[in-house]
C-alpha cells in the first residue's frame, strides 16, 4: 500500500499508511467506548501488517489500556518497578513532571535509542504508549523494524 493511502477494512476501519517503512493509522474507533470486540480482528491485523499502529485522540484510563493491551497477549510488568502504576502494575508512567522535586515517572525512559525488554529469551510482541500531555519540545518517538 503506498504512503498516505487509506483503506477500509469490511469492519469499518480505516487503515492509512504512513511515512517510511512501516506504521499505520487507525481511524474509525473510539477505544474508550469499549464496545470494539468485532473490530479487533482488523486492528490486530494491522498491527501485524504495518508493526506500528497509531490511534489519535484516544482517551483511555489506565484500566481501558490494560483492558486493551491483553486482547495483544500476555502483559509484563516493567522492571522499572518504582514508577509501575500501583493499581495496575502493567503500566509504566513515563513523566517529566515533578511533586515535592520527586519524579512522579520515570523520567528519563526512552530518552535515548532503545528497545523495549530485547534482552529477554523471550522478547516482548510490542509495547503501547499512550500520552495523556506532550510537551513542546523533545516528545518525539520513533520506531525501527528490528525483522
């Protein structure tokens, strides 16, 4: 599929290429509304397809994430565990803001080249970010197809 072509699938999903190697945005689904068992099939195919899927504008509580992030497959809890969300330890809050000079994240994760959990026997299928604020300067991510 050429960059900047959108499809949609029989579910009603858009699906629009994106620059570069790999990556595709999702439009057509609310994740908050949770009412998407009968999508998933498409959206887990794209992600298949495209390795890096984005979903703009979702606004997810923590638990809607996990809730998400388990239809992908089984969950792993960071081994930076000082800054696992107590609640669900699945989730790593990644922050620049401080409380009483504390980091309530970690605040420097990602900061440089990296891949997530690599280093396992077992390699982690994918990871999900999902900003609630991004700042002005400096809140780029980017992404490699390591196959």
């Amino acid at each position: 599929m050429p960059e900047g072509t959108m499809t949609t699938t029989q579910s009603g999903l858009g699906i629009k290429r994106l620059a570069g190697a790999l990556g595709a945005e999702i439009t057509g689904l609310d994740l908050a509304e949770g009412n998407y068992d009968n999508l998933f099939p498409a959206l887990y195919q794209a992600f298949l397809d495209h390795q890096v899927i984005v979903l703009r504008g979702q606004n997810l509580s923590p638990d809607q994430l996990v809730d998400l992030s388990k239809k992908f497959g089984q969950l792993e809890a960071h081994v930076l565990t000082q800054f696992n969300m107590e609640e669900n330890p699945e989730v790593l809050l990644i922050s620049n803001v401080k409380k009483a000079g504390k980091p309530i994240g970690a605040i420097y994760a990602g900061q440089y080249w990296h891949s997530d959990l690599s280093y396992m026997p077992r390699p982690t299928q994918g990871s999900f970010l999902h900003s609630k604020e991004i700042p002005s300067y400096g809140g780029d991510t980017m992404f490699c197809s390591m196959t």
